[in-house]
C-alpha cells in the first residue's frame, strides 16, 4: 500500500522531485475512461479536468464487473526516481495508481499497480516502484520488475469491491527520488 502524508498546498518536497502532470496544461487533458462494460459491467466512470484538477468520479458496480479506470498515455524516462508523488484527495474509498511500461504476459498486457487510500483533505501519497504489483486481469504473474526507461502509460484505478459512488481529486504528480 502506498503511504499517505497530509501536506498543505505548496509546502515544498522533502526530495527531489520531477513534476509530471500538474491539470494546468492542455497536454494533461488527454485522460481517458474505460469502464468495467468491456466486460460486461455495469460500472460509469467520468474524468472532467478544471482549474488544474482531474476529477475522476462515478459509481462502481461489483456484480459483472467492479471497476472503472481513467488512463493516459505519456512517455516518460523514470530511471532514476523511486516512485511516484501525487497530490489527491477523495471520499475515503481505496484507489490504485498504475504506471505501465508496455510488459506483455503472452498476450496480455501486465498491470502494474499499487493501492492509496483517500481522505477529504488533501494528502500527498507515495507510491514506490518497488511496491508495484504486476498482473494480468488481477492475477499476479511473475515477470521482470518494472522498466522505468519504457514507462508509456499512467492511470488510476476503483476496484475495491463496494458498491457505491466514488471519487478522486487529483492536483499533480510528480516523479520523486530518495536520493
């Protein structure tokens, strides 16, 4: 689980960081929704981007499905960082970050994810890549670690298993190094 610490808006870092997507420029507004309907789910996602927040809300369904996505593509050399950094908050529901290099499992594409959970107030969560866990269609498959050169796509995930509304508020994320 990745850790959580309540930090005020524009308090600095404790680390060099690299900022990634802060919702303010045109180039962060190409996120996009896939909803549990591939496979036949009844789960409904929706992104909006404003005043330098993406807002990913809905209602999760569990029965036929149980999850909602928002994704986008964005290639970007990692190595060298130990995680990612990103500012949230939410009503108190359990989310996943994704950070995908384009590692296939057969032929399947692996997932690589890590869970954060959300509170009302703005927090700062730490998700550290050596905590991603890889899967194929959440089953954990054993593969390389993550190639942080060929990372091409980052998203966020509901799969928690209520039902129910949701939603995350997402203001940046950063690329962080603890060294």
């Amino acid at each position: 689980m990745a850790c959580s610490i309540p930090l005020a808006r524009g308090q600095g870092e404790k680390s060099p960081a690299v900022l990634l997507f802060n919702f303010d420029d045109s180039t962060d507004n190409n996120w996009t929704v896939v909803n549990d309907g591939v496979m036949g789910g009844r789960s409904k996602g929706y992104r909006e981007i404003s005043d330098g927040i993406l807002r990913f809300d809905g209602t999760l369904v569990t029965r036929g499905g149980g999850f909602t996505s928002v994704w986008t593509a964005r290639r970007v050399d990692l190595s060298g960082f130990d995680g990612l950094e990103m500012r949230v908050r939410g009503n108190g529901r359990s989310f996943e970050v994704e950070v995908n290099d384009g590692r296939r499992y057969g032929w399947r594409n692996v997932s690589r994810r890590i869970a954060f959970e959300t509170t009302e107030e703005w927090r700062i969560v730490r998700a550290p890549f050596t905590e991603l866990r890889s899967t194929v269609f959440g089953e954990p498959v054993d593969v390389p670690p993550i190639d942080l050169e060929s990372v091409g796509r980052f998203g966020f995930y509901i799969l928690d298993g209520i039902d129910g509304a949701f939603w995350l508020e997402v203001d940046s994320i950063r690329a962080y190094s603890n060294r």
